[in-house]
C-alpha cells in the first residue's frame, strides 16, 4: 500500500491524489450575477447535498493552486447572497468543460459555452435551460478553510426553487436515473456517465477556446451537431491554416464527394464522426471545406 504524508508533499500531488480517489462526484454548473448585473457561468465539482429540512447544497470554490486567484463564483456569492446551482447530464458535458475555461471577467460564459440563459423565478441569476434540474438558492454562509494556494471556499446554500425537466421523470412522476444521464467528476481528465460508464474530456485548464459563439452560423444551428460536437469545436484555440485544410481535403476522397454534392447534413455528420474519435482538428479541415466566413 502506498502512504502518502500529507504534510510532506506538494499541494498539487496531494490534490491529483485526493480528486482520483474521491469520486465519482456530482458536478455543480453554478450561475451567479455580481453588484453590477454582470453574469458568471462556472462548474465545480466538490459538491453535494447535505440536508433536507432545510434543503442545503454545498460546493467548494478552490483557490487557485498555481496563483491562489479565487474564482468570480465566490465573489458573486459574497456580493449578492444567490446563484443558481445547474446540474449537468451527458448532453451538455462539453459545454459545461468550455465554461470552465479562465475568461475574463467581462467575458460571458453563457455565450462561449452556448448555454441559453432564462430568468429564475427569486434570484436575479438565470438559470442554463439546457440543464435537466435548475436550483435557486441562497447562499447562507460562505466558510474559508484556508490561506493557501488550492484552499477550498465552502458555499453553503439553502434551496429556495428547483425546476426538474419531465423529461427525465418516470411514469409515477419520479426521477429516473437512466433518462436523467447524470455525469460526475474523477481524477484527470475522467468523468463517469450513469448510463455506460468512464470517458474522458481534455480540461481547458491554459487554454482560451474561441467559444461557441464564434462559430459560423451554419455550424451553430447545425440539424446534425449536438451541444457536445459544439463545445468540442469551440475549445480550440485557432482553427487550422487554409493550407492543412486543403491538405486534408485532397488527401480525403469520401470528404471530396461530400463536398461536390453540396449536403450540408452529410458534411456535418462526417465532421461528427471525427469528433466522435477525438479528431478535433479534422473535423475542423472538414467543415472549414465548406465554409467561405472567416473566423
């Protein structure tokens, strides 16, 4: 058996150690509005239920380990006492891992990760529509566990409203586990699907992706690409030079046809398929075949 002191190694490994073994956790896709009415979109994955009467949730905003920064979330919370705590089924994961990248302040979550707002009904932060439960809480304290880089911040949250989607119901009005396809958090870039298992998604942790937002129309409202498809696009940096997309064009006979036939839903799922393998950039060469906007 390994034995780990934690007083004797780095904050970092103890973290990597702690993240793998506790798990799989429920993650939190958290909303939150500041003083001025700017909104904050942000997941986090040291999180649960602790009580039913009152109903109380607790999440943990962690410093920083590489500067001790402390995230939007919390300053939200401080400021205005509410957010919105969203959970996160298999359909959105991609997009929920986009809003965890470090944008600005004044950069909206909501948009880069293409989540669509809508109102609460008593707190002043929106709630993500796409998610299939939507709590509105009040933050009842906040309680600070340390001083040091990657020191947790636990917001401790009364459930004011929550909204369940039907579509996850049962027939006796129930949530059903396999039609809610929750995901939860493990260590690295693992997460758990209640459904079929473990699968990876590469976290977003020093890159800026361009955000669903920037993506060409026809790629937005694609018949075809889903809400993942979407958000593993919009976690690129750049798209690729027009020289590695002629490149991949002329070396691909099947993406020529599809090209000269001019079927937009047939490009899309041949891009899909790519994605499906993990070839980002591929699917990127395919669709940039068809598109003349730049980016």
């Amino acid at each position: 058996m390994k034995t780990l002191d934690a007083k004797s190694i780095s904050a970092r490994e103890l973290y990597s150690y702690l993240s793998g073994a506790v798990s799989p956790r429920p993650i939190a896709l958290v909303s939150s509005i500041d003083a001025k009415g700017v909104v904050n979109l942000a997941p986090f994955s040291f999180f649960n239920m602790f009580s039913a009467q009152p109903p109380t949730i607790i999440f943990s905003c962690v410093d920083s380990l590489r500067d001790g920064s402390s995230k939007d979330t919390l300053y939200n919370a401080m400021d205005t006492k509410e957010l919105v705590v969203n959970l996160v089924n298999y359909p959105m994961v991609e997009q929920t891992s986009l809003a965890s990248t470090a944008y600005p302040k004044d950069i909206n979550e909501f948009e880069k990760a293409g989540f669509t707002p809508i109102d609460s009904l008593v707190v002043k932060a929106p709630r993500v529509a796409e998610s299939p439960v939507q709590l509105e809480c009040k933050v009842e304290d906040i309680i600070k566990l340390g001083d040091s880089n990657g020191a947790g911040n636990l917001v401790v949250c009364r459930v004011l409203q929550m909204h369940i989607s039907t579509k996850v119901l049962d027939e006796s009005g129930v949530i059903d586990p396999y039609k809610l396809d929750i995901v939860s958090r493990l260590g690295g870039n693992w997460y758990g699907r209640s459904r079929e298992g473990l699968f990876e998604v590469a976290k977003p942790i020093t890159t800026l992706g361009i955000g669903i937002d920037a993506l060409p129309e026809v790629i937005r409202n694609s018949e075809v690409l889903t809400g993942n498809d979407l958000g593993k696009l919009g976690n690129v940096e750049q798209l690729p030079k027009t020289e590695d997309v002629e490149n991949y064009i002329a070396q691909n006979n099947v993406l020529q046809e599809i090209l000269n036939n001019d079927d937009i839903n047939e490009l899309h799922r041949f891009a899909q398929a790519l994605l499906q393998e993990g070839k980002v950039e591929a699917a990127w060469c395919a669709l940039l075949g068809k598109i003349k906007e730049t980016i």
